[in-house]
C-alpha cells in the first residue's frame, strides 16, 4: 500500500514532495529559501527501501526494526538520523513510512517555536503513522519539553490561560513514530537524544555506491551514460548522493547543448569544469573557504566565526555544509584552538605553506 503523506506547516509547501536544507547562493550564503522540488528531485528520489544505495548498516538495522514491528503490530521506536545534509535523511524518513504502509507528516524544526505549533502534527497523527522533523535541533527548547511526554506515553499536557484561570488539557495521543534528522546531534539535549530508540550516524557515500546512485538516476532520466562517465561525476560529488544528482543533471544540460546529449567521460569532466569542481570534487565556494584561512589567517588555527564574517556568510553554513567533507578528507582539521589547513589542503589549493611565517613542523 502506498503511504498518504500529509503535510501540515507554513514552510513544507503543499505539492505533496519536500526537501530539507536551504538554497546556497552563488556566494555561497544561504539564501534562507528552501530548496525548490522539481518534479525531478521527486523522481530521484527513492520512494521504497529496496532503491537506497549504500548506508548498509543503517539500512538493515531499519529493516529489522521495520520487520520486526510489523509481525508484532507494533508502532516502530522513533529513530534519530544525524549526518551532514544530502546523505539520504529524509530519503530515509519517507521510505520507512512506506514499508509500514502508514501515513507521514513531516515539519520542520525552524518553524516549530511554541508547543502550539506541534500540537497539529501531534493530534493528527494516526496509530502507527510517522511524524518527520527535520532539523530538530532547531526546536524552541518549550516545544523539545512539550513533546517529551508525547514521546514517552503518548500524552500531551497542554497548559493554556494565565494564573488563575490557567487550566491544563490533557491529550491522550495515538501511537506514533517520531523521526527526527538533524545535521548536529550535538545541539540536542542529552534527554531529548534519549528518547530516541534508535540513533544512526549517515556517512559520506564510496566512490562505488554514488556510481551506482548516478547510473540508476540516469537511467531514470533516459540520459544514455558509459560508466567511466559516471564514476567521473561520483568521484566529484564530495560524497553526497544529492551533488551527484546535482552533478548529474548538470552534465546532461551540458552534454545536450554542447555534445548532442552524448555523455562521454571527457564531456562530464568538462562540464564539471566549467562549474569549477576540481578533482577532489571541491567547488569554486569550498575552495575559498580553504583560501580564506590560508591566506587570511596564515592556514590557522582560526574560529570558524572569524573565517565566516571574513566570508561574510552565516557560521552554520560553513560547519553544517562545508567542513564535514573537507575534514573527511584531512584537507582540514579541528584543533582546540580553531580551523587548520593541513599540509594536504595547501598542495591541493597549489599554495606553498613556507611562503607563512609560521614553523613547518605544525604540518
Ligand atoms: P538529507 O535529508 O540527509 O539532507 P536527502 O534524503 O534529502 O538528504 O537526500 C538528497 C537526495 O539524494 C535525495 O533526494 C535522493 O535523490 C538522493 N539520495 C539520498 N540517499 C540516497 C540513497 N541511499 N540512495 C539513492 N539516492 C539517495
């Protein structure tokens, strides 16, 4: 059976398909304006299980848990996905409900700054169906305390009017599946964290499963593609499944009008080229942030609040977006004392640390 999605919230649209994160300007600031769905995102998307490539290990503690809630006839135990944004959060969040063949709401935890604003999603959900909050680090600590016993015993007690004539309702709620994604388990309270049964970590992606992702995706949209092609766009997505796609569409707009649609190695190289991804896969905004601490601040230590107002751009940005990759790949690293470019991070800017006067032994 097929789940019905119901989406409630301001922020969610209503066309029925959602995705989490903000728009990036050309800058690389967020444009504070979600991503627009197109009717292509939705078809990339995998709607069931049996099309998520990679996350192995996640994806059979989930299919256990799955399985094993449906012989009982048991509500799944709310699970908590943590990870950098674009590794398959809300790919994961849509498909469960979909092998429970129950409904799902989804919200967001920006918008929700007062307990009224869950109170919706709380009471319309049905017995077994899943509840989706992205980012729920960004919960108003109010509506984390709200939903505490909403978790626990499935009960809201929900206080209204002042002094005196202040009364409490209590709700008794339907069983449900709270989800939460969040790009920061570290921005959740340790009791918040600990009303989720389960808590997976989402990885970056091998080179392998976003080939695989990228030749199903062009597959889907009729785009003929050799492999080797296809292994040069995986190699390039940073480890992400929602930039390969991104990669991907962009290599077919260049390929149709540079290359009458024929997708061959050396045209996804240049049209990856032409939008600055270099060979790590790093884009023209990555670069400037690694540039920005080697030649602003001597390579670092640096705060990464010094490296953003140099930037001009929000610090979350850089720490939810941009450094989870370039620490992954030793091109960064953290120190108590800030941001540091490694010996690494300098050879693939082309930038000779000696001309710094700084000691060659931090390297
Ligand atoms: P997050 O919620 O972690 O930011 P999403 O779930 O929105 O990431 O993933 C972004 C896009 O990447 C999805 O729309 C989908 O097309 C693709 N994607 C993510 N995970 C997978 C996966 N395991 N297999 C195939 N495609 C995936």
């Amino acid at each position: 059976m097929m789940a019905r999605q119901v989406i409630y919230g301001p922020d969610d649209g209503d066309d029925g398909s959602y995705e989490g994160g903000y728009d990036r300007d050309q800058e690389g600031r967020a444009t504070g304006r979600r991503y627009s769905v197109t009717e292509e995102d939705i078809l990339l998307r995998p709607t069931r299980m049996a099309e998520m490539v990679g996350q192995r290990e996640v994806y059979e503690r989930i299919l256990i848990a799955i399985e094993a809630a449906k012989k009982r006839g048991e509500p799944l135990g709310h699970i908590l996905f943590d990870g950098p944004p674009g590794l398959g959060k809300t790919t994961f969040a849509t498909c469960i409900p979909r092998e429970l063949g129950t409904t799902f709401q989804i919200a967001n935890g920006a918008t929700l700054k007062a307990p009224k604003d869950i109170i919706p999603y709380l009471t319309n959900a049905e017995e077994g169906s899943v509840l989706f909050i992205d980012e729920i680090h960004r919960m108003q600590k109010s509506v984390e305390e709200f939903i505490y016993p909403a978790m626990e015993d499935f009960r809201i007690d929900y206080t209204y009017g002042d002094g005196a004539n202040a009364r409490t309702l209590n709700i008794p709620l339907k069983h449900f599946t709270l989800i939460g994604a969040t790009t920061r388990t570290g921005l959740l309270s340790a009791p918040m964290r600990d009303r989720f049964q389960m808590r997976e970590h989402l990885d970056f992606y091998t080179p392998d499963e976003l080939a695989t992702i990228v030749l199903n995706n062009a597959v889907k949209l009729q785009m003929p593609i050799d492999g080797t092609a296809a292994k040069e766009i995986a190699f390039r997505s940073r480890g992400t499944p929602r930039l390969a796609n991104n990669r991907l569409r962009w290599v077919r707009d260049y390929a149709d009008a540079r290359a009458n649609g024929k997708v061959s190695p050396q045209v996804a190289l240049a049209a990856m080229e032409m939008q600055g991804i270099d060979a790590l896969g790093l884009d023209p905004f990555d670069r400037r942030f690694l540039e920005t601490i080697c030649r602003v601040f001597n390579g670092g230590p640096v705060g990464v609040e010094a490296v953003a107002h140099t930037m001009n751009i929000a610090p979350d940005t850089l720490v939810d977006e941009v450094e989870p990759f370039l620490l992954r790949s030793e091109l960064l690293i953290r120190t108590p004392r800030g941001r540091k470019v490694t010996a690494k991070g300098f050879e693939h800017l082309g930038i000779d640390p000696s001309q710094f006067d700084f000691p060659q032994t931090l390297f």
